[in-house]
C-alpha cells in the first residue's frame, strides 16, 4: 500500500474530484447493466465499474 500526505486544501479538492467522478461511474454502470445479455462485454464492464465505485468511495472515506 502507498501512503501519501495531503494537505486540507489537496484532500478536499480531491474528495469533490471523487464526488463528481463517482457520478460519472455511476451512470456507467447503469448503461452496461441496461446492456447485459445484448451484449458480450456487458458482465465484464459492470464488474469493472461495480469494483470502480467501491474503490472511489473507500477512497474519499480515507480521505
């Protein structure tokens, strides 16, 4: 594991970075679940993004 140090202002600009990214993850995900059984990447790209979403969010939990 890597560890790094933020300062207040870095840590908050990432937190709302990670904010608006996760909704973008969001609406990723609900296109591919839209998709599943129409098409072969479907369970592979909701199981990317499902993983994304937790990543991103025990991310800004640390932060």
């Amino acid at each position: 594991m890597k560890q790094i140090t933020l300062s207040e202002q870095d840590a908050s600009r990432i937190d709302t970075y990670l904010e608006l990214t996760s909704g973008r993850i969001s609406e990723e995900l609900k296109l591919w679940e839209s998709m599943e059984g129409k098409t072969p990447n479907a369970k592979k790209n909701i199981s990317f993004w499902k993983e994304t979403a937790q990543a991103v969010e025990k991310l800004r939990e640390q932060l």
